[in-house]
C-alpha cells in the first residue's frame, strides 16, 4: 500500500471541497493544526495491515433489506418547514446556473 | 425531587406519594433555580412535558418520568440544535428518532434538550456554539463531553436521567467527570435513527443516569431492533433489571497493560487500583491481559471518524433548512458562506480532516489503511475476551480540566479519549461508573467496565456490584 | 480528412427507473403528478438524524436485469456515498454503488428493427451484442426548475430508484447507439423493470466519444454529451460531434476531455464544463447500510427471467409462420406481442392475423392515440374471429377492412354480431347463385364469349355484376367459380 505522502495538505483545496470559506488567518491556524494531527494520523504507517481486512461496518450483518411497500409521506408543509427560503411548494436558492 | 433517582421516583409514582405533574413542576423549578450556573440545557419545553404529565400512565415501565434529552437527537416539534449556529433557531423536528417513540411508549416525557460539543464533536462541551456547560463539582472546569450538558444536570440533580450519544466516549467521559453513571451499549443495540449522525459506523445512543439501576430502566426502554436503522441488531432484548444484584464471584476482569501508562494523573490511577481492590473483595479475579494496538487507536479513530462526518455534515448547507448565508451572490458563495458562519472551529476542522483522508490520492493510504487498523484493535479485543469477562480501566486519564485550558491544543484535547475511542472502533459495550474523588479540589473520577457486543448485562451486573458497595454513587455536587 | 476516416468510440452511460412502489431508500411513493414536496420525509429529504434503507424490489430488479443481459454478479455488493455538493441532492452525497455493483459484463443485443428505419436494409454489425462494464443502483435527484432570478427544487424525484447501465466503449456509430437504446428498451420492458422511456425521462443517457486516427492509437480525448431525450436525439448528437471534432481534429485543433449540452431544436452542443471542473466525489462504504449477498437473490430471479424480444421473435417464426421482420416488430413491444399472441393462437390464417395487428389494429389504435394495452374496443379473440370470417369465404377481405372492422372499433361487438346485423354474410348457396351467373350470361355476351374462347380475365367484369344482383353478398371465389364452369 502507498505511503502518504509527506506534508502535502492543501487547505485552499480540501476547504473548496468542503464547500467551507476560510479566511487566510483560518487557513493558517486550521491548516498547521491538521498538519500536526496528520502527522500524528501517519503512525498507521508504522503497522503492517497486509492481508487484514478492511472494518467498513461495525456489525457483522448481510442482507438488511425493506420491503417495497409505500409509507405515508410527512406532507408539503413539514417538508417546507424549516426552509429559509420558499415559494407556497417549492424550495427557492439563488440561481443555480448549470 | 429533581434529586431522585429514576427507580425512586417511580416507586413514589406509583404509590400515589407524587404525582407526574408535580414531578415535573419540581424538574422544571430545579432547571429554572440551577441551570443558571451550569447551562446544562439549551432548551426545554415545560408546556409539552407538562402537558405529557397529565396524560402519563405510571404503569408503563416509565410512566411519568422526565428525561433530558441530548440535543442531537430529534424529538418532534422541539427545536433541534446540535449546539450549532447552523441549526440554532433555525430548525424543528419534523421528526421523532426510534429513541423518543421509544420513550414515549414507555411513558417516559422528553424534558429538555443538553448541551453538548458542536455536532458532539469534542470532549469538553467548549465546542458547543450556544455556551459551555460547567461541571457541577467545580463550575470553572469542564464536564467532559460530548454529552457534557446531560452529564451535568444528572450530576447537579436538574434531571433525573438524560440520554446521551457516544461516538469516542462522549456518554463514559463526561460521566466520569461530572460523577454519574455512563453507559454505551453495543453499536446496533440502540436504533440510530434520529439522531444526528456524528460517525455513522461508531455513533451509538445511551443512558447518564445516577445509579447502575438507573441505566438499566433506560436501557430496557431504549434497545432493540429498529426497522429504520439497518445496523440495529434483531436480537432480543433483555430485562437489563434482572442483572443488577448479582454475585460476580469468580469473574475475570482484564487489566489492559497498555492503559496503566504514564500520564495517567496519579489520583485517577490510585482510586482505579482501589475500585480492582474492591471488585477483587468482591470475587472477581484481575488479570492482566494487553490490547496490542490500544496506540493506535486515537490515530485510527480520526480518520474513520472525520471521514464520516465530513460526508454526514455536507447535508447542512442551507437549501431545505438551518442557517443561510446572507445575499449570497451564487450558489458557490451561497455554501462556502453557510457553512463558514454555521460551523464552528473544531467541527471545521474535523470537516477538513475527513474530507482530506477521503480526497482522491489519500483514500488508500489514510481511510484504507485505518479501517484495516479497526479490524486490528477489534481482533484486540475478541482475543482478550478469550480470558477475561470484562476489560476495567479508567474512563479518562485526568479528572476534569478548566474550562479553556486545552483549547489551543486539539491534538492534546484528542488524547484525552484514549481509553474510551477503542471501545466504539470494536463496536462493543462499555460503562463508566463513579469510583472516587480528587483531593483538592474535589472531582469526580470514573472507573471504566468493558463487555464484548450484547453483553450488557454483564456490565450491569459488575458495575452494580461494585456501586452497591462502594459510597461514591451518594456523593453529590454542592 | 473527411470523417469517414477516423474511428469513432461510443460508451452509453444509461438510467433507467425501476417500476417500484416506494422510493430506494425510503417508503415514499414513487410517481409523477403529485402536488411538488408531496412525496417526501426525512429520509429523502436529507433530514438531520434520517437514515436509509435498502428497498428488496429495486434490488431484485435490477438483478433480474443482470440475468436477462448475461451480467455476472460479484458475490458481495455494497452501497457507497458519492459526495458533492449539488442542491437538488438533499444530502449532498449520493448513495450508489461503487466498486462492488450489482451486475458486470453482460451485453445489450442490437436488433435490427431497432435501428433507424432508413438503415435497417444497410446494418454494418449485423446481430451485434454491445458489452458492458457494469449495472448499479442508485438514487435520483429533486428536479430544479431555473427562473431568471432563483432556481427551485422539488424534492419528490428525490430517491427514486435508478439503475445505472454502463456500456463498454464498444459502440461505433449513432446508429447503434439509437438500436442500443431501442434494443435496452424493449428487454428492460420485457422484464417489467422500468417503463424506460426517454421522453418522459424514465431512461436518460449520456454519450462518452473520441475519435482517433488509428487501432493503434490510444483512445482520443473523452467529450462527454448530456441532455440527450431520445434515441433520435443521440444519434443526431452523436452526428453532429463526429462531424465537429473531425472538422476541428482535421484543423489540427486537438480535443481536450470536457462535457457538452446538446440542444436538439438548435441540432448543435455546447461546452458545460471543462475537465479541471471535475470532480473529487471521495467515494466510501456507507456506514448505514450493509453488504448484499448477491447469490441468492440471483437464484430467486433467475424464475422470472421473462422470453426476450429475440427469443420470441424466433417463436413467433417459427410457431405462427410470420415473417421475420413481422415476427421482430411483434415482439418489440410486450403488450403488442402478448395481444398477437392471443389473436394468433388457434386462427385458421395466423399469418393473416399478423398483418391485421400490424397494419389496421395499430393504425386504428395510432389515429386514437391509444396504446394497445389500453384498448379494450377488439379484444384478441374478436380480431381472431374477424380474420377465420374472412379465411373461411364468410365475408371478403373488403368487406371485413371497410365495414366490419371499423364497427368493431367503434361498437365493440364482435365480427359476427356486425355481419348478421348488417346482413354481410356472403352468399355461397350455389342454386341461388346460379341463377345469377345465368342471368349475367345471357345479359353479357360478348363478354361470355370472351370467355369462352380462352380469355378468363374477363370473367372478372362478370363476377362484378353478379356482386351487384347479389347485393355484393356473393362470394366471389364461388362466383367465379360457377361462371367458368358455365362458359367452358
């Protein structure tokens, strides 16, 4: 398995993603803050995991399905309720341009 | 009345001596009095729980008794704010999660939603947006947390029960350090559904209770299978009572090597050398045994967790609720600015971090790679049950820290859940009950019992056993 | 160069919903029409605390899609979140699967009659089976509505069932990706998985294609097209951007990886987004939702694959003697092939009954606007007593076009009930048409004589006139019949 690589956090980039704005002051402390515990996360390293499984689920479980049957639904107005923005049935945000 | 225990106040309910409402009034009085120094709460609603009292029927296995509830979990037609800017004002239940149905068919009234670390992202209740809980021992320290606000009014008796959410310890923590009784139960006994996911794979619903007893009426109301939660478990569910008062003669108890470490504060290591003295009085038989990969645990746990929630938090944005940035000039602005004023520093962090460990190029080497880590510390743990019944440590390291003083640090403020994070990476049930005092100044200390998965009953027994036996329990804040 | 000169590599990405009653991960209702944020909870709405669930039907449908396009099924299949930011995606991660799908490999059969109508005579791979990487199960997302000023969002659509069916890039022309779509279609409708129509966006499709110069070349730059609503559609964009990157490759412009909208009114695509607007979706297991076994669920579908539209086609031929372009146009439609079926089965002339279903059943059915399953106005059997009239000399083929079937549409009432009310049946009754031919005899000589002296066409005006004496009740096999018997 790769190694990480070394230090190479890219707050700028990560923080996009997250769809979160930081300001430089935040970019700085935020992003020595992860280094640090990056560092600290790349001890994994140091253990040999070939050949163990990944633990994805805490339950060893299979096969937990529904059947397809209709629930009632909870209604436009609780659908609408906590909306900071909406017209009578719809959910209004500002211009989405594709 | 607010200090009574849940099984106390039941007998005085059924026996006519107190009647629902008056119980109520007298939690409400006690909130209204009290919290003004602890701000366990960020909110109550007394009209609906007064409301639930005069319907209640005290024969149900819970009838009539107010719980708090953590506020992280759905209870509908409250307002839900997981101590967030996000959701603070902003948000109502549509919802009940499977644990309030489950209360309320119990009897029991939802009372109050408890403060806690932001999204339960914390170990001290600092990181709540809405104002930090004070420990009810000494009011310039912390409460530990997440659940830091439930454990506090247990303690200073401004509720008689609360439930809380654990993901890294965040039930066992605060309980030790605000002096009651913590107790997670196996991932999959206690249906999820409802409460905000902190880390899906590792969150799991518990009762903060003042006695052993306590936990274990609130557990019988709480487990079993939910159909809405696919990782709940379809297994019976005991009656957890008929545990308690049981003879743990001839019981083994593991004393992990790798958790009697330096840097466990000197007074928590003495009263936890006590408390395997007195189970040791009472029959049981220590036993060391060693969880190979106990340091790897903190590192692993961060990367699983942030990952998950990185992804779990992504639905707070704005568009169908919670806090929206002001005049946004696009959609692009419109999240970035939602979610920059809506979060707070740790929960950001936190974003950061699992958005990094899952980002294209590092998913192998970071969320991989700790998931292979979890089948190891879970291994830990199934080979050490092989010799031992249950596993004793301390819940926490120190006693609790003034409010601030580890703030600057997150790394150093991780830490301080070593000995509580391996047990939800294995999925397995722990408890945390008082065993002690500090000297000066007086403050909680908690002793940590682990069973393997569905083995609740047998941290029932054990941490019955040695709270019948020992004073700590009866101690309470001033 | 011209165009001809470069190969052209397709891959259809398709989403087909799944006829199920409730949504994929919740009991929601799924449908059209419904007042907007109708069909909605906690689930799909991306509630806080909400969790998903695995609806069985989904699953087991699109394992049966699996079986009825040759897939294997790895033996673990699992959920994963695909996480972006997007607002009619409520929880701003989108549960699919990733590395473990239901189905892989497999392959959708072109059948002819599924390509273009004017390049059927001229199919470059004939009985060609296009391969595929993979079939998953997914979710959809609300539906935004763009206004000048805001957009907004419904979220009923959120949750519905998708299957997604990854082609290989193993398509060359528009032309098989318009027979792919069709060919997808009509198995997926067979196997009552999806409605799959483009039109009504039950079935989406994106077209990945490069063009490069040589086999031995790799694969040129990926252009990705969206926004395509029907076969008709892809296989005009897939026109236009052969001709496009062509011109611009001959130009000596290279083409970079983007996506492109294509506007069908315009017939032209425009870039959406370049490359470096790609995404980094940080896939991982979702932790709500647990692993399937596939191998049982494959067994308990295998007892549901239906018979293909190929397979029955080979029955059609050879059980009822239709052509093979008949037999292929009868089984491209399930209720078309069922109602054939029905009409075919115990007929004295089948082949008779296919081109009564092809021509005046769907012709009538097409000026009314009705689908065949829908109409209830000639039932199988009633189309099949029409046919054995007119096979066994009651009534002539005219008649039953003319006067019979057009009451049957419009009434209801069987072939025979119209006959005897309009009094149509043919007279056969050789002493009372005798006397007719007689008659016309001797009133038409010359023609008689025509007749008789070698020229047998003629009779053919003879037989009209004994069609008028009789009140065009005569049959005029019999008729003419008589009359060359009389003028031997």
């Amino acid at each position: 398995m790769a190694a990480a690589p070394e230090s190479d956090l890219d707050i700028r980039y990560v923080a996009d993603l997250a769809r979160i704005t930081l300001t430089d002051e935040e970019a700085d402390t935020l992003g020595g803050q992860l280094e640090k515990i990056i560092s600290y996360v790349k001890q994994l390293e140091a253990l040999d995991v070939s050949g163990i499984e990944p633990t994805a689920h805490a339950t060893p479980l299979f096969d937990i399905v529904r059947e397809d049957t209709v629930k009632p639904s909870i209604g436009v107005d609780a659908t609408l309720a906590n909306a900071p923005q909406k017209t009578t049935d719809q959910f209004l945000v500002t211009k989405v341009v594709e | 009345m607010s200090s009574l225990t849940l099984a106390d106040a039941q007998e005085q309910l059924r026996s006519g001596s107190l009647t629902p409402r008056a119980l109520t009034e007298s939690i409400i009085a006690a909130i209204e009095a009290g919290d003004g120094k602890i701000r366990g709460y960020n909110s109550f609603d007394a009209e609906a729980a007064l409301a639930a009292a005069d319907t209640a029927d005290v024969s149900l296995p819970l009838g009539g008794l107010p719980i708090a509830i953590k506020d992280i979990i759905n209870v509908k037609g409250e307002a839900l704010t997981c101590s967030s800017k996000i959701l603070e004002g902003t948000f109502t239940s549509p919802y009940d999660a499977t644990v309030i149905a489950k209360l309320r068919a119990a009897g029991a009234i939802p009372l109050g939603r408890t403060n806690m670390d932001e999204f339960a992202m914390g170990s001290s209740t600092e990181n709540s947006a809405l104002g930090t809980t004070k420990n009810p021992w000494d009011t310039s320290r912390i409460p530990g947390g997440s659940s830091g606000g439930s454990a506090a009014v247990v303690s200073a008796d401004l509720a008689l029960a609360a439930l809380g959410t654990d993901t890294g310890g965040s039930i066992r923590q605060p309980a030790a350090l605000c002096g009651c009784v913590g107790l997670k139960p196996t991932y999959g006994r206690v249906s999820r559904y409802g409460a905000v996911a902190f880390a899906s794979s590792l969150d799991q619903i518990g009762p903060m209770t003042k006695t052993v007893r306590d936990s274990a009426m609130l557990l019988n109301a709480i487990s079993g299978h939910d159909a809405m939660d696919s990782t709940s478990l379809d297994e019976a569910v005991p009656d957890f009572t008929a545990a308690l008062g049981k003879e743990i003669k001839g019981m083994k108890i593991g004393l992990p090597k790798e958790y009697f470490i330096d840097g466990i504060d000197p007074e928590v290591r003495a009263a936890t050398e006590a408390a395997v003295k007195q189970l040791e009085s009472l029959g049981a038989e220590p036993v060391e045994i060693s969880l190979p990969h106990t340091e790897y645990a903190t590192a692993t746990y961060y990367v699983i967790a942030t990952a998950e929630a990185s992804s779990n938090l992504a639905r707070f944005e704005g568009v169908r609720y919670g806090h929206r940035a002001d005049a946004p000039k696009d959609l692009s602005d419109h999240y970035m600015r939602t979610r920059a004023e809506g979060f707070g520093a740790e929960v950001k962090r936190r974003i950061l971090l699992g958005t990094y460990v899952l980002s294209s190029g590092y998913y192998d080497a970071y969320y991989i790679r700790a998931q292979k880590v979890r089948t190891l510390i879970r291994q830990d743990f199934s080979e050490a049950f092989q010799k031992v019944d249950a596993i004793l440590s301390p819940t926490s390291p120190v006693p609790a820290f003034g409010i601030g003083e580890r703030c600057d640090d997150p790394l150093q403020m991780y830490l301080a859940d070593i000995f509580t994070i391996a047990t939800n990476l294995a999925g397995i049930c722990g408890i945390s009950v008082p065993c002690g005092f500090t000297k000066e100044p007086k403050l909680p200390i908690g002793l940590q019992i682990l069973a393997p998965s569905m083995q609740e009953e047998r941290l029932i027994s054990i941490a019955d056993a040695y709270e019948q036996s020992t004073p700590w329990h009866k101690e309470r804040p001033c | 160069m011209p165009a001809s000169d470069y190969i052209v590599t397709i891959g259809l990405e398709v989403h087909a919903q799944l006829t199920t009653q409730s949504k994929m991960y919740c009991g929601c209702k799924v449908g059209y029409g419904a007042p907007p944020n109708s069909q909605t909870c906690p689930v799909c709405l991306g509630m806080p605390g909400a969790m998903p669930t695995l609806n069985e039907a989904a699953i087991e449908k699109t394992v049966l899609t699996g079986l009825m396009l040759g897939c294997e099924n790895p033996e673990i299949s699992k959920w994963d979140r695909k996480n972006y930011f997007y607002p009619d995606m409520p929880k701003n991660y989108q549960l699919t699967q990733f590395d473990l799908p239901l189905c892989e490999h497999g392959s959708v059969p072109l059948y002819d009659h599924c390509y273009p109508k004017d390049v059927q005579k001229d199919i470059p791979r004939p009985g060609y089976a296009v391969k595929l990487t993979r079939i998953h199960l997914e979710e959809d997302v609300g539906k935004s509505t763009h206004h000048e000023k805001n957009t907004t969002i419904d979220f009923n659509r959120a949750g519905t069932p998708l299957m997604e069916i990854v082609s290989d890039p193993d398509i060359r022309t528009g032309e098989e990706a318009f027979a792919y779509l069709n060919s997808l279609r009509q198995i997926l409708i067979a196997g009552g998985v999806s409605d799959a129509d483009m039109e009504k966006g039950q079935m989406r499709c994106d077209v990945n294609i490069s063009l490069r110069k040589t086999e031995e070349e790799p694969l040129g730059a990926k252009i990705e097209l969206k926004n395509l609503n029907s076969p008709a559609a892809v296989r005009r964009a897939i026109h236009y951007e052969i001709d496009r990157q062509s011109t611009e490759l001959d130009a000596g412009t290279p083409q970079v990886q983007c996506t492109r909208r294509w506007d069908d009114d315009l017939g032209e695509s425009t870039v959406m987004r370049s490359k470096e607007d790609a995404h980094d979706y940080r896939y991982f297991p979702e932790p709500d939702l647990l692993p399937i076994r596939t191998a049982p669920i494959v067994e308990a579908m295998k007892k549901l694959v239906p018979e293909l539209p190929h397979e029955k086609s080979q029955r059609f031929v050879t059980d009822f003697g239709v052509t093979e372009y008949d037999a292929s146009v009868l089984s491209s439609d399930k209720h078309l092939a069922t109602y054939f079926e029905q009409a075919a089965t115990g007929a004295k002339n089948t082949k008779l009954v296919a081109n009564w279903v092809l021509n005046d059943l769907l012709s009538a059915l097409k000026e009314s606007f009705t689908e065949i399953q829908d109409s209830t106005q000639v039932p199988a059997e009633n189309l099949r007593a029409l046919v054995d009239l007119i096979e066994s000399g009651k009534i002539s083929g005219k008649q039953a076009k003319n006067d019979v079937f057009p009451a049957m549409l419009e009434t209801g009432k069987t072939a025979g009930d119209i006959v005897k009310e309009k009094g149509l049946e043919q007279v056969s009754d050789t002493g009372a048409l005798e006397a007719f031919c007689d008659q016309v005899i001797q009133e038409n000589e010359a023609i008689a004589a025509d007749v008789r002296s070698g020229n047998e066409k003629a009779a053919n005006a003879l037989v009209g006139r004994v069609m008028k004496l009789s009140k065009g009740q005569a049959n005029p096999k019999v008729v003419i019949g008589i009359l060359l018997e009389k003028l031997k």
